[in-house]
C-alpha cells in the first residue's frame, strides 16, 4: 500500500501520536511518505530516519500566546490564514493522487489532508472546539466546521475510548457530528510501560510553544529547591545537563530516554495536552498538571480530570510543587482499557478496511 500522513505541526503531539501508526505500516513494508512542518518534522526526522519519504510543507500558523486573554481572537483572526494553508496542501495532495501516487490518506489534523478520489481518513480527539465562555452556540459552530471536512473523509479516527474517554466533551456528547460514525479506537501512544523500579520520585517535562514555554520553565526552575527525592527535569531544549545532588536537569530527550524516565516516575509535572495525557494513560502514571494559559482545550481538560480525580491540575499561577504532590499522588490515572497495540491495529484496520471495533 502507498499511504501519505500529513501530520499537523502544533507541537510534537500529533507527531508522536501518529508514530506508532507509521511504524505499523512499515513493518508491513508499505510505501509511507510523512509530511510535515517546523519541530514535528525534526522530530519525524530523527525518529524515522531514512526508512520513509519525507517531505516539509507549512501547515497552519501557530497561535500567539504571548497574551493568553488575546488567544482566541487572535485565533479567530488567523482563520483566512488557515485556509490558505488548507487550499495549499489540498493541491499538493491532490498533484500526488493525479500522479498516481497514492492509494490512502491519513490526516492528523491537516484539513485540506484529503482528496475524494483515494480513501482519506481523518484523526482528531477535539470534534468540538472550547471557547473562553463556554457558549454552546459557538461549540455547536465548531462541530458544524469539523463535519464539513469530516464528510469528504472515508472514516474519522478518535484516539479514546468510547465509554469514559480522555477527552470529555471534546469528543463526546457531540450535538451536531454523530458519534455513532466515529471510530473510536483507544489511547495511542508510542510509549510502552517498562517494568522497571519506580526510583525517580517526580518527573518534570517543559514543552509548548513559546514564550510560553520558557515561562513555564522559569516557574518550576525556581520550585527545584523545594523538592525532596530524586527529580529529573526535562526542559524540551537543547542545553548541557546538570547534576546537583539528587536533582538532573536535561535538555532534549530521546523517545527511550523519555520512556524510561516517565516509567520510572512516581509522578509526572506537565502542562496538560492530550497527547500528554495519553501517555500518563499507556504508562498508568499518575500527573500534577498545568494547562498553558489562554489554550481552551488544554483549560477544559484540567478541568475535566480534576473533576474525575484521575490528575490532579492547578492553574500557572496557582503551581507549588512541593506542596502539591500529596494530593496529586492520591489521584489514579484513568484506567487503560485496552493495551495501544490494540488502538494501533484498530487505527491500521480503519485504513486497510479490516478493522473488528467493539
């Protein structure tokens, strides 16, 4: 099979998440072109390595979050942006399908990733965009814009559980896109558990588009000498390590450094993204979290596991690590289902037209 992913570039997320699908494929030894754009390709880069094609193509323009109160509308301002962007990688994947380069399509969050005359399939976890207020009317407006491009899709893939999901009313208790066509095939993640002791007391990972990056770094920099216990700090950027005693900050980690340190995790500190929370999920690991200020998605989910006491979440402003981390550790992670391999095969099947979903 000749499969194209277009993988959105906001963040390493969709990259990540999407990994383990591309792996599967190539095992099968499929033919696999990746693009992508900006830290998500670097990351697909290193990751892949010369075992795909892959190709850079701008996708949308990141949001600014220099003034979290301005987002949305500076979001909602960049709209025509995105769809000059949409049109643009419609055209190139339609060039591919006419030149007879491909027989599917995957698309993580591309929306001109699709073309009518090759099967085109569609991830997404957020079918129903937040807004700061809240207003159903412009949630009902989000779900009318996503079913636009859902229905040029052969099938629509959600990474979660379709009973007591992950993402709430991202993608669930939908009003206007039927989630009875949806394919709801687990957590994806391309972490693996390892049974490995849990030594490493508090786990720090700093990620996010800047500045809000290096404001969330400076805050838990400056909380380091509170914590008692082996921790290890992650800063998401190129930098030498350090060691102080029992405290190690790192610079960027490779996928198995990241795996066995978040194994080894008694507790994880992270901003809340999805894809962060599925891999808390396929780990079992239990999360002090913090949502970047002014992201709605992020905002809602915090406030939607704070509720359900599976992690425990607190706004920028509110962070004290070290006084945090009792209740934090009394949360449970939300329960894994069902392994990720099986959401990956769930995912392959979609797209090769096998799939056996619940």
């Amino acid at each position: 099979m000749r499969i194209v992913f277009g993988i959105c570039s906001w963040g390493l997320g969709h990259a990540t998440r999407s990994l383990s699908i591309i792996r599967r494929f190539l095992r099968e030894g499929d033919d696999v072109t990746v693009v992508s754009y900006g830290t998500a390709l670097t990351l697909l880069r290193k990751e892949l390595g010369d075992s795909v094609r892959l190709v850079e193509l701008a996708d949308y323009y990141p949001p600014d979050t220099r003034n979290p109160r301005r987002l949305a509308l500076d979001t909602l301002l960049s709209v025509p942006r995105y769809f000059f962007s949409m049109k643009r990688e419609h055209r190139y994947v339609e060039r591919l399908v006419s030149e007879g380069r491909i027989d599917a399509i995957f698309s993580d969050n591309r929306f001109g990733f699709y073309s009518l005359r090759v099967p085109s399939y569609f991830m997404a976890h957020q079918l129903r965009l937040m807004n700061p207020l809240y207003l159903r009317g412009l949630e009902s407006g989000s779900e009318i814009f996503n079913r636009w491009f859902l229905d040029r899709s052969a099938g629509v893939i959600v990474p979660d559980f379709r009973e007591d999901g992950l993402a709430g009313r991202l993608a669930h208790e939908l009003s206007v896109i039927k989630e009875k066509d949806l394919n709801y095939i687990g957590v994806l993640s391309d972490f693996t558990s390892r049974a490995v002791p849990q030594d490493l007391d508090v786990f720090v990972s700093v990620s996010g588009f800047e500045p809000q990056r290096s404001i969330f770094e400076e805050l838990v920099l400056s909380q380091l000498d509170d914590l008692e216990g082996n921790v290890v700090v992650s800063l998401g950027r190129s930098v030498e390590p350090v060691t102080r005693g029992k405290l190690r900050i790192l610079g960027l980690l490779t996928k198995p450094d990241r795996e066995l340190l978040m194994s080894r995790a008694k507790i994880v500190v992270a901003r809340s993204g999805y894809s962060t929370l599925m891999d808390l999920c396929a780990l079992q690991r239990k999360g002090l979290l913090v949502p970047t200020p002014g992201q709605t998605e992020q905002e809602y989910l915090s406030s939607y596991h704070m509720s359900k006491k599976s992690y425990y979440c607190v706004r920028e402003q509110e962070l004290s690590i070290s006084s945090q981390l009792g209740a934090a550790l009394a949360f449970n992670p939300p329960k894994l289902q069902h392994p990720v391999e099986r959401a990956v095969e769930n995912a392959v099947g979609i797209i090769t037209g096998t799939a056996r979903l619940d």
